[in-house]
C-alpha cells in the first residue's frame, strides 16, 4: 500500500503513512498493515499558512504513534496536488487530493451534460499538470451516447474518453488499463453524476452510498460528504470526492491556454498581434471558432487573470503570516526560557 519510494523517506521511530480521509482536524492515516487517528503537530499547525500544506486525502505523511492520535510531523514530496479555489470568494486554495496518477473528470450523459464545466474541470487539471481521463456515466439512460463522445472528442481529441453504464456494465473493462498496484485513480464531479455507483463497480462491493436521481431536473443529491481513499482487490487507490456545485479555478492560466489550445494557434493569423477576437478586422478566430466555444473561453480567462492577481495578493499576506507566527513563537520560547 504504501510505495517503497515514500517509505525510504522517513527513518524510524518515524512511520511513513496515506492518508485515508480527515475531518476536521482528525485524520485517518493507514500504513501496510494497520490505520491510526491523526492529529497534526502543534507546529504544522501554527506555522502553516497556506492551507495546500496541510494533509489531504492521498497525500503520504511522516509520523509518530503516541497512543491513541497519533502526530503528523510533515507531508512527503507530491506527485501533484489537484484543488480548487475555496468558495465565497475566498483568497484560498481548497486541496482535493494529491499524488494522482489519473483523474477521472466524471460527466452524466443526462440533463445535467454540460461541455462547458468540463472545460472548467479540465483547466484545472491542466494547470496542476494532473493526469486526466472523462468518464461519461449513464448512457444507459440516452438512445445516441455516440453523440456525447462526439461532443467531447471536439474539445479534447487526444484525451481517453470512456463511456460507461452501470445497469449493463459496459465500458468498465475500458477502466482496467488505469488499475493497478501503486496506482491511485480519483473521481471529481457534480452531484449526482453516478461516481460513487461506478466506485462500488470498480471495488465489486457496495460500499459507498447511492442516492436517487430528482425526476424533476436530473440531478442528483450529495451522498458522498467528505474525501476518502479505498482499495481495489488489485491495489488500486481509489479516491471518491464529494459532488460540487461549483467549482472556482485556480492558478489556471496555463490551464485554460491548454484547453482551448486551438484559439492561440489560429489566433496567430490573426491581421493584428494584439487582437482580442471581439470583432476586430480580419480575425481569424472569429472566422473558425464556434461561438459557444469562443465565449467559454473569454469566460475562463477572465477568471483565471482574475484569480491570478488574488493569488499574488494573498501570496505577500501569507508570507507576512508567516514570520509573524515564527516572531512570535520566538518571543515565548525567549519567555519561557527565562
């Protein structure tokens, strides 16, 4: 379970362990054997400032038993690390879950099918530099699921697209090439778009719940509440996320430029260097790009510059954060001393 290239990180009494889930501030932490309650050190605690640098499910963790909670000293070096900006405008990352090996961006092709909150889903992933495949669920419940592949072969050519149905099984066996031991797979999407129905197909048991789908709009409810890591037969880790609603880019600029690569490639035939595709003469983005697309992306962009410029703003805070919290632990240890 845990790669020997993790463990040959931490040196005994230490232990090198994953972690399972968290609430709140308690974690669950497994090794090859065993799972242990985790609290995080007082200084982790104290001196981290950027919530990325905190645990989160899928990372690997050094610790040290100490009866019944154990103590997280520290996270182990990332593979990557997948987030979203915490909501309500917040100048915060939200980390979902780290060392990815593929995400599955997880699409039903009901009423909720949406192209453009792939494309959001999508940057994100780029812009983390995390492996990604789409997973189009429910195709049972449309007569042309070839339409839907179509649709998203469109916007991402080169990208594994699998299309699965839970009532007949079909695509599954599509799955197995992600599978593995060492492997962690991880599923993220909106609520109700059938994630944790294909995880208890993947681990051949019923182990996450399943809501009901609203007649009304397709949707469905949140049933899956918080992050968690499970085991395939096979060794695969499987991490199951919670629905959202929304879903804020961030640190995406790069991202968005991947995913819509084909606009900056015509854009350079553009007449003028500096064209914005808004209706200048002869722009040639205007010419061959589809309208929904094209505002997609002016959409996208906005909102990454904009989260860029929050970023570098929250960035200089977080560093003052800092050496205020080590100035200040410097004082009281000078106090306690004397």
């Amino acid at each position: 379970m845990i790669p020997s290239s993790f463990s040959a990180l931490v040196r005994a009494p230490k232990v090198c362990g994953r972690i399972v889930s968290n609430d709140r501030s308690l974690y669950l932490v497994e090794t090859q054997n065993e799972q242990f309650h985790a609290q995080i050190s007082g200084v982790m605690r104290y001196q981290t400032q950027d919530p990325r640098e905190f645990p989160v499910v899928g990372d690997y963790v050094s610790f040290v038993q100490t009866g019944n909670v154990s103590i997280i000293d520290s996270v182990l070096p990332r593979k990557n690390l997948f987030a979203r900006r915490a909501k309500d405008g917040s100048h915060y990352m939200q980390p979902i879950a780290a060392n990815i090996d593929t995400l599955f961006v997880t699409v039903a092709v009901n009423r909720d099918f949406n192209i453009r909150r792939l494309e959001r889903y999508v940057a994100s992933a780029c812009a983390f530099e995390v492996p990604f495949a789409i997973a189009l669920t429910k195709i049972d419940l449309v007569e042309e699921p070839d339409l839907f592949i179509e649709s998203v072969r469109e916007i991402l050519a080169d990208v594994p697209i699998i299309a699965l149905s839970a009532l007949d099984g079909r695509g599954y066996a599509e799955l197995q090439p992600f599978c593995g031991p060492e492997k962690t797979i991880a599923f993220v999407g909106s609520s109700g778009v059938g994630k944790s129905t294909l995880i208890n197909s993947l681990l051949e048991a019923s182990i996450m719940e399943v809501g009901e789908i609203r007649q009304t709009d397709g949707r469905g409810r949140h049933t899956t509440t918080r992050r968690l890591l499970l085991h395939r037969k096979d060794g695969t880790a499987i991490i199951d996320t919670p629905g959202m609603r929304e879903f804020t880019l961030a640190e995406a600029t790069q991202g968005v430029s991947d995913v819509f690569e084909e606009i900056t490639t015509i854009a350079q035939s553009c007449k003028f260097s500096d064209c914005r595709h808004e209706g200048e003469p002869d722009c040639a983005v205007l010419d061959v790009v589809d309208d929904a697309r094209l505002e997609s992306w002016r959409k996208l962009e906005r909102e990454a510059a904009f989260e860029a410029r929050k970023t570098d703003r929250r960035a200089a805070v977080i560093e003052r954060e800092k050496w205020k919290a080590i100035h200040k632990e410097n004082r009281r240890r000078e106090k306690d001393r004397w």
